[in-house]
C-alpha cells in the first residue's frame, strides 16, 4: 500500500526529468483546452449541428409522411377496388337479369310469333280448303249440267229420230258410232 | 516513514534509469512539449506567452487540438452544406451521418431520454473531437492531445459542468441536490450520505479523465517500447516479431480511439440522464 502510494507521488512530483512527469497538470493546456473545446461546440452547434440535426429530422418526418401517405394511398386503392368489385358483380347481375328478361321475351315473341303463324297458316289452309270445295262444287254442278244437257240432247235425238224402228235403229247405231268418235 | 519510503524508492528508479538505457525518447513522444518534431524533415519551435504569471504556451498538444478541431469544422461546414443541396446523402455524408445519427439514436436517446436534444450538440461535439484528436494520435507525427491528463481532465471538467447543469436546470438547484439522497434514508444518516453522494458527483468526471488517458497513453507506450527494443537490444533481428507485435497493436488502437471516444460520450450522456432525470 505504502508503495503504490509513494508511486503515485514520485508520478506526481517532477524529480524524474526535466520534462515533468505523465500526470503533470499543466494550466496552460487547461486553459487552452478549455478555449478550444468552448469554440468548436460553438461554432459546431451553430455551423454543423443544428442544420444536419434538422434536416435529419426533415427527412425522418418526410419519410414517416411519405409512408403514411403511401399507406392511405393503399387504403384508398383497396377501398376503390372493392367498390369496383362490388360495382362489377352488381353489374353483371344486372346484365344476367337483362339477359334472362330478354330470353324470356324472346321466349314469349317466338311463342307468340308461332302461334301467330300457325292460326295463319290454318287461316290459309281453311281458306284453300274451302277454295277446293268450291271450285270442287261448281266442276261437280258443270258436270251435272253438262250430263244433264248430253241426256237431253240424247233423250231430244231418241225422241226426234224415235218415228220408226228402222230410222231408230238407224239413229241409235249412227250415235252409238258417233260416240267413241268424241 | 512515508518521506523515508519516497526517497528510497526514488533513488532506486533514478539508480535503474541511470543504469538502463535512457528510456525519455518515449516521454518525449508522449508528453507534451514546446516544439513541433518532425525530424528529420523539421523541428518547429512554438511561441511561449504568459498571462499573470501563468505560462499559458502553445504546446504540442494544443497544436494537434486545433489541427482536429479546423478539420472538424472544415469538415462538418461541407457536410451542412451537402444536406442543404440534396435530402439524399451519400458517400462521405452518409458515413459521417451514420456515427451523428448513433450519438443520437444509441448514446442521447436510450440514457436521457425525454429533452435529449439540448445536450446532443455537446455530445456531438465530444465525441467527435475526442474521436479526432485520439485519430490524430495515430498519424505520423501526429500527438494525441487525448493521451494528455491535462486536456482529458478538462474535457471531464466540462462533462462535469454539463451534467450538473442539466440537472439543476430541470429539478431546480435546491431540488437537485436534494435529489442526490436517496428516498426513505435515516435522519442520522444525511451528513454521511451527503458527503458520499457529493463525492460520487466528483468521482464520475475523475473517470472519464482517467479512463481516456490510461487508454490513449498505455497503446502509444506499448508501440513506442515494441520498437524501442530493437535499439534496446541492439540487433535487427527481433525486428520482425517487434513490429509484428507493434502492428497488431496498432490495428488495436484504431479500435480503442473509437471505443474511448464512444466511452466517453456514452458515459456523459448516461451522467446527464441520471442528474435529469433523479427518479431513477
């Protein structure tokens, strides 16, 4: 113990050399220290410190603004592309509805047009039907008429040429030789 | 007896120095002097004033100060100037930004916590002077202004000065020392924790002084005695291993300027979060 503390005294004192001992206090370098160290934080803090510290600070806040900004910017795309989405399927459930009503009128058109088209046609049909009856009816009657008129004619000639049994012969056989001649 | 003692051990170093080969080359390079030493090229001799009766020379040590103290102006006025032109920093920027924005984000923040922002310029200032005075020191014929007591001593002072500042500026003076007590102590007690406190208050920049110092000056003597011995021994051929050794401690102390100047400031902003904020 007594050692180191004789130690640290011969440290102190300035017996060793002429240059003074390592823990030599000098007030010259205190007071030099002392200026120096005052003047750099100075002239740091005025030059350095505040300008770099805050545009360290300008840009953290830029940067935690920019990010927020970006955030919101998501949110509000998230919240446009739902909106699309959702306007989207209401979209195309309207056009499914749209499509549906339009098959379903088509159905009814076509149905309505087939109906239509067959009470035409039937229309038509009875028409031609009752066109065929008549033209039908009336050869049958010119028939009958022109039957009618050959019989008298024939009934006529028999009564005319009916006189004697030889001319009625005659006539007869004259007619029936005429006849295959028509 | 204590006298008896002192003389004999003084007598035995002064008989060892006189036997021994004369180690002051060493003292010379580490202690500080009235010249600029840069033989072989030139040996510059500084001015000497005084001022009532106090010598108050340039030394050597004040020299190297304000040779850091210029480039650290010089080079923080063009660093301001870069963060003006462009928010983006890069290159040297960005390297000098990353050790502003550690003393503020690692060494302010964490240890004051809220109101950090009115010590950062000194922490700042600290550590980046520390930094380059400890840097210089590894320049050829650079000297290390930091392995000087005197100058660590005065940085300390400050430190000292700054943290009861900041702790009488936010608890009040009367609520500062007051706070310096721990809570629920014995009546009895407060003289003797009065003085025990107010002695911890002076041991914390006795520290720092000492730390800084015993750092900076042990690596240049060890250098400086790893070359020493191939003159000691008088022969080439421990040459290799001598500057070997001294290389590799070299390489050390480029971590031991950035840890001590990183120390010194950790330290000071620990001190000024503690006398700010007493609760704790």
């Amino acid at each position: 113990m007594a050692l180191i503390i004789n130690l640290i005294l011969l440290a102190f004192s300035e017996s060793g050399s002429h240059q003074g001992g390592i823990l030599d206090v000098n007030p010259g370098l205190i007071f030099w220290t002392a200026i120096t160290f005052l003047l750099l934080f100075l002239i740091l803090k005025k030059v350095a410190w505040k300008p770099i510290l805050k545009s360290l600070d300008d840009r953290e806040k830029f940067i935690s603004d920019s990010l927020e900004k970006a955030e919101n910017a998501r949110k509000e795309a998230e919240r446009l592309f739902e909106e699309n989405k959702a306007n989207l399927a209401k979209a195309e459930e309207e056009t499914q509805k749209i499509i549906l009503q339009g098959r379903e009128y088509a159905e009814k058109l076509k149905d309505q047009i087939i109906e239509e088209s067959k009470n035409e046609a039937k229309k038509i049909m009875d028409a031609a039907t009752s066109e065929i009856q008549r033209k039908n009816q009336e050869a049958m009657n010119t028939l009958k008429e022109q039957i009618v008129e050959i019989a008298v004619n024939a009934a006529e000639k028999i009564i005319r040429e009916n006189l004697d049994k030889e001319l009625q012969k005659k006539i007869v056989d004259k007619y029936i030789q005429e006849l295959p001649k028509n | 007896m204590l006298y008896s003692e002192t003389k004999i051990t003084s007598d035995t170093l002064t008989a060892v120095a006189e036997k021994s080969s004369d180690t002051g080359w060493i003292m010379h390079h580490i202690l500080d002097g009235n010249t600029l030493d840069f033989s072989p090229f030139a040996v510059i001799n500084l001015p000497h004033f005084e001022l009532f009766g106090i010598d108050i020379s340039i030394t050597r040590h004040v020299v190297f100060m304000w040779i850091a103290s210029i480039l650290l102006i010089a080079v923080f006025v063009l660093v301001s100037k870069r963060y003006k032109s462009s928010m983006v920093p890069k290159g040297f920027t960005n390297f000098l930004e990353i050790f502003i924005v550690f003393v503020r984000d690692e060494i302010a923040k964490p240890t004051i916590g809220k109101g950090y922002e009115k010590f950062l310029s000194y922490l700042l200032t600290i550590f980046f002077f520390i930094l380059t005075c400890n840097f210089i020191g590894l320049v050829p014929f650079g000297a290390t202004a930091t392995s000087n007591i005197s100058v660590t001593a005065t940085l300390a002072i400050i430190s000292f000065l700054v943290i009861q500042a900041g702790g009488i500026m936010k608890n009040g003076a009367f609520g500062y020392f007051k706070g310096l007590i721990p809570h629920g102590v014995p009546f009895w007690l407060l003289p003797i924790m009065f003085v025990v406190e107010l002695l911890g208050l002076f041991t914390k920049p006795f520290a720092l002084a000492i730390r800084l110092f015993a750092n900076m000056t042990a690596g240049h003597v060890v250098i400086l005695s790893l070359i020493g011995l191939i003159f000691i021994l008088n022969t080439i051929w421990v040459s290799p291993v001598s500057i070997l050794f001294a290389l590799f401690i070299y390489l050390l102390e480029i971590l031991v300027a950035l840890l001590q100047a990183y120390i010194f400031t950790m330290l000071s902003s620990l001190f000024i979060g503690m006398a700010v904020h007493q609760e704790h």
